[in-house]
C-alpha cells in the first residue's frame, strides 16, 4: 500500500482545513529520518500547502502547523494534555489514536471524524459493534455500555450540518445535547468502563458505582432535557 501526491495533497488539505475550523494548531508526525523518500514526501507537501495556502488564515488564528519525528510526537502527546490536531498516516494514526483514548479515558469517548479536502464530513463512533455486549442482550442480560461516542457522532454530524445550514437552532441542540452527557458524568452518572476509571478500581458494582446502559441515557435524557427547557423558555 502506498500514497501519490496527489493522495498525500488532499490529505494534507483535509487536515489543514480541520484543524483551522478547529482553531487548533496541526502537528503531522513521520519518520522522515529513516523513510526518507516517502515520509519525506508527506512532509514536504504538508508544509508547501500549507506556506501556500493557508500560512495566513492559520496566522489569523493565532495557530500554526509543525512536522514532528513521531517517537517525538508520541512522547510530546503522552505527556501532554491535548489542544492539537495531530495528523498521522494511516497505521500510525490507528494505533496512537487508541492509545491516547484508552490512556485518557475510555474508547468509548473516542469520535471519529471523515473530513474531504472540499469540506464534506462523515462523522461515526471510533470504537467496534461491541459485540460481546449484543450478546449478553440478546440473551435478556442487561449491559453497561458507553454511548457517548455514538451519541458525539450524531451531534458532530448535526452540527457540521447546522453550520452548512445556518440553523442556529439546530446547533444549539447538539451543544446541549453534548453538555447533558458531560454534564451527566461530571455528576457521577456512568457506564462501567468509566466508572473503574473514575473510582480507580475494578470492583465497581452495578446501581452503585455504574449505571446500566438504558438508565445512563435515561439520566442523559433528564439532564438534556432540564437544559433544554431553560433555553427555551
């Protein structure tokens, strides 16, 4: 498997693009030193399109973009505490984006985000079907699973579609929406997996540490629906 340029190009502009919405600064990681021709090729065209095309409007920002070695990167992130858009290739990019979600947090919390060069979006959750947790359901057993990266898929994908819109409305709803399940972990209210992260134990018990799945949207639900009504009055 391999890029062309012009894959390579489009990449780099689909990066560039996020990370200025984001207003963000961009960090693309290789390993140029010892991939020379290739990963040099990755680093040359981000930084020629990014000198051409939007060395002012990231100025603009106040933001900037940097190429990293990615041991450097790797390290840079581990001990960090985010705010940066990190641009890998394809295997680097798999393995360190779950890394950074299971070290930080749950890759139930984990978004993903498919973003075109043109500005067209994707948006879905990053993690798998969970299909361990189907089949206890499926057999009338109840389960404690995270949906907060499922619900983050549909609000980013509402709000990328409130924006192209101008619906003002309908972006609102998907910031409230994100502040309930926020909101609803702050206070306590989760699903195992974040409960053994937040108690610092693996013998969390159900109703009294964790919320099964059903009652955790249930309390989503409540929070969103508390936020709502002061909005609206």
């Amino acid at each position: 498997m391999f890029n062309t340029t012009d894959s390579i190009s489009t990449f780099a502009r689909s990066c560039l693009h996020y990370a200025l919405d984001r207003e963000l600064p961009l960090k693309l990681s290789t390993k140029n030193t010892i991939l020379k021709k290739y990963d040099g090729l990755f680093k040359d065209t981000f930084q020629e399109i990014y000198e051409k095309e939007f060395l002012e409007q990231y100025k603009a920002k106040g933001i900037d973009y940097e190429h990293r070695l990615i041991d450097d990167m790797v390290a840079q992130v581990l001990k960090g505490n985010g705010g940066l858009v990190w641009a890998c290739k394809n295997y680097d990019g798999d393995v360190q984006s779950d890394i950074v979600a299971q070290g930080f947090g749950s890759l139930g919390l984990m978004t993903s985000v498919c973003v075109n060069e043109d500005g067209v979006m994707e948006a879905e959750a990053a993690h798998g079907t969970v299909t361990r947790h189907y089949r206890v359901w499926q057999k009338g057993g109840s389960t404690s699973t995270n949906p907060i990266a499922s619900i983050f898929a549909w609000t980013r994908g509402l709000g990328h579609r409130a924006k192209i819109d101008g619906n003002e409305e309908l972006a609102l709803f998907t910031q409230t929406l994100e502040k309930a399940v926020i909101t609803s972990c702050e206070n306590g209210h989760y699903t195992k997996d974040l409960a053994i992260l937040a108690l610092d134990r693996w013998d969390v018990k159900e109703n009294t540490d964790y919320l099964v799945t059903e009652a955790f949207m249930e309390k989503i639900d409540e929070n969103f629906r508390q936020e709502w009504s002061k909005i609206m009055g």
